[in-house]
C-alpha cells in the first residue's frame, strides 16, 4: 500500500475559465488560509456561510466586492481550510486577488493540485479523483452522467467490493497452508472454488460496462480514406451538420487533414477527412496523403468511401490491400443519389449505400460506427472509466484465469489472487505508483 504523503504548504489559483465573466473565483488551500482570509477580508468568515465582504490589498484599499466562502478542515473538497473569493470575472482583478494570496505566503497551484489534495486527504479514491477531470471535459450529457457517477464513487464501490472478496478468498487460501493434508478438504467445504468463479464473473461483468465508459470517454478514431473525389468531405459535412470541409468538383481539393468531433448517442466520434489517395507529382498533395498513412495507423476505425457509380475498383481495392490487417474497416458507397436503383446492402461484409448530398442513409451508417466500436445501450448504469482501468482489470481477469488453474497448488493460488488484489487496488489509487499519480493530476485544469 502506496504511503500518501500530506502536503503542509498552502495554494491558490484562478479557478474559473480564462477570460471575462460576470463571476470569477480565486480559490485557496491549505493551513494559511484563516491567515489569508482575515488580511484580505478583515475578519475569517463562520465556515459554510456565505459573507459578502470587500477583498482589500496590503493598503487596506478595496480591490473587488464579492462573497467568501470558508471551508474549514476537514468539511472541504480538499479536506483542508479553504476559501473561495468569489469576485467579478475580470482578469485584471483575479489576477490581482491572486496575487494578494501569493504576498500572504500561498503559491500557486499547480494543475490538479485541489483534486490531488482530496485524493491525499482520503476525500477521494483516484477513480473519483479522475472522474472530477472527466466530468468537466465530458463532451455530451450521457458522458457527464456516466462521470458524475464515477465520482459518486459507484465504480469505486464495484471495485472494492472486488477487492474484500479477494481478500476474503485470500484468507481461507493461505490458512491452509499450514495443514497441508487438510488443505483441499477445508477448501471444498469452504466452496473456495465456486467463490473464486463467481469473482471471476464479476470482474468481467465490471469490465464490460468499463470499455463502454471508456467508449464515452474517449471516443472512437473515425478515418475517412478513399480516391480523389469520391465525396470523403461532403459526408463528413453531413455527419458534423455543418460546413467544415471545402467540397469542390476539383479532384484533390482536401490537402491535409481536416477533424471534427461528433456525438452520436453520446460516444464521442474524432471523424478525420484526408487527402484523396492517389499516385501524384503535386509536392503539397502528396505531403498530405503522408499523412492520411500516418493518420490510418493511429485510427480506431477506417470509413473507405467508394463512388456508388464506379463499384469497387481496382484502385480502391489497392487501397483496402494496404491497410492495417488489425484496422476495422466499413465500405461506404457514396452518391447513390445519382443511380437508378439503390443496390442492396450487404452487412455481412460491412457495406453500406448512402448519399452524402442527400443525407439518405446516413442514420443507417451511424449505427454502423456504434456497432463496430463496441457500444452496447446499457441503461443508467455506465460509469466512466479510462484505459488503466481497463488494464488493470484485464490484469486482474488473467490472475483469476491462471488461479483457476493453479487450484491444486496452494501457494502458486494465493499469489495470484493476491497480484489480481493489487491490480485492482491500482484503480482506487490503493497501490499506485507516485509517477502515474504526477501524470493523471498534471492533465487537470489549474484550479480543479
């Protein structure tokens, strides 16, 4: 277990967006607050009451009118004293509230120090702690649910419930190993074997809602490839709504790439349009189709747009031959607008027909993308999750894997369920090292 190390220096920051507004907030933290508060505001407000106070320089002189607010350990965010100045959303003024804390003896915060700090002072699990970051950068409404209850702690809770069941199954293990002939026996009547399966099965029902919240976090990496004209940027328009891409009948007109995110149920979908691929001698179109390959290695999903007209060519079959073997891959024919007969789909090979002019079939092709990136419609009860939290559980889901096989072997059992434990304890921040914890909390706002 990770030994948290409890900060005695006390910080400050702007902790609204920068910019105007009607209202900005300077917050403050730590074991000079009452300190600050009383040179600032004349007096250390009653905890968890709103004052309106003047906020007053070194001279006495009023810099802003607004409300305080103090908080006082361990009945804050922080689980330290803390004050919030909340004034008018001036830079000039924020600026000069902060630096009236920088004289009293604060410094300045670095990013995610506030939430670092709850985390240290046991307010938070690194799960909440992360969920905080994810709530503010949620990009629809069912992401921001999915946080918020992230930081409710209902992760967490399926998380520790994980962890007492392996730390109960851990201790009938290991109080065998001193009786060796009854080992087995006492293991049995114990129904060892079916707790360690019916563990098994949670850590992969807790997996499974975890890659979808993973899905509302993180989006899926959507490329779209094809020849020259095929109308890669007028679907892109149509999928985002709005005018993005210059669409003309000039084949090469997309240079370089061109992104926008979209939500489509919720899931966060980074469409890239690139450069038509083609053979060329023109030195900046072929800068781009660079990186149109070097964009499709990094991409989660390829959209090959193929002209409804022309079929599958032999061009656009060379293209297909060069992708990533591992790189899911939907066949979109564009412009049936212009055909006779819409041909039939074929869902087996991942075909779809669409006009991007139109706007026919494009609801059809943005199930398509929600099928191939994993998102199963799971109700209330998504959680936002990240990439470490998949692999921890992955990691914890192998170590059940090889207990199982090593049931006859009692030492060899209690050391995988005592790795998977820890596996799952690195979600909650239990056992964590100290330079994941600087690079999660470095990616946070300055004043969260």
């Amino acid at each position: 277990m990770r030994q948290k190390r409890l900060k005695d220096d006390t910080i400050c920051a702007v902790a609204t967006a920068a910019g105007r507004g009607g209202i900005g907030v300077v917050r403050v933290s730590g074991p000079q607050v009452a300190f600050i508060a009383q040179a600032i505001l004349g007096q250390t407000p009653a905890p968890r009451r709103v004052h309106l106070a003047n906020f007053c320089d070194h001279k006495g002189e009023t810099i802003d009118q607004g409300i305080a607010l103090y908080f006082s350990t361990p009945n804050s965010f922080t689980g330290e004293d803390v004050l919030e100045l909340q004034g008018h959303g001036g830079p000039a003024v924020l600026q000069t509230i902060l630096k009236r804390c920088i004289e009293l003896g604060a410094r300045l915060a670095e990013p995610g120090e506030f939430t670092q700090r709850a985390y240290i002072n046991d307010k938070v699990d690194l799960a909440q702690a992360e969920s905080v970051a994810d709530l503010i950068n949620a990009s629809s409404e069912q992401a921001a649910r999915s946080a918020m209850r992230s930081l409710q702690g209902e992760f967490s809770k399926q998380i520790n419930g994980l962890v007492e069941a392996l730390i109960n199954l851990r201790m009938l293990v290991e109080s065998t190993l001193d009786f060796p002939e009854e080992e087995i026996d006492f293991l049995e009547a114990a129904h060892a074997k079916e707790k360690l399966n019916v563990i098994d099965q949670q850590i992969k029902d807790v997996l499974k809602v975890a890659k979808q919240g993973a899905l509302l976090r993180e989006g899926v990496q959507v490329v779209l490839i094809g020849q020259p004209n095929v109308g890669k940027s007028s679907l892109l328009n149509r999928l985002a709504g709005e005018e993005i891409a210059i669409v003309t009948a000039v084949a090469g007109t997309t240079r370089d790439m061109i992104r926008k995110e979209i939500s489509v149920a919720g899931i966060p979908l980074h469409l890239i349009d690139t450069a038509g691929l083609r053979e060329t001698v023109d030195e900046v179109e072929s800068i781009g189709i660079a990186r149109t390959w070097a964009t499709i290695a990094k991409a989660d999903l390829a959209l090959v747009i193929l002209d409804a007209q022309q079929g599958l060519t032999e061009a656009d079959k060379a293209i297909i031959k060069s992708l990533p073997e591992s790189l899911p891959i939907l066949h979109v024919f564009n412009k049936t607008d212009l055909l006779q007969d819409t041909p039939k789909e074929d869902n087996a090979n991942l075909h779809i027909y669409l006009s991007a002019k139109t706007g026919m079939g494009i609801e059809k092709l943005q199930h398509h993308l929600l099928e191939i990136a994993g998102w199963e419609q799971m109700g209330e009860g998504v959680f936002m999750a990240r990439e470490r939290h998949i692999r921890a559980l992955n990691k914890a889901s192998e170590q059940i894997s090889q207990a199982n096989q090593s049931w006859q072997q009692l030492e060899i059992l209690a050391e995988e369920l005592t790795q998977a434990q820890k596996a799952l304890s690195t979600i909650t921040g239990e056992f964590t090292a100290d330079d994941l914890l600087g690079e999660i909390f470095s990616r946070f706002c300055i004043g969260k």
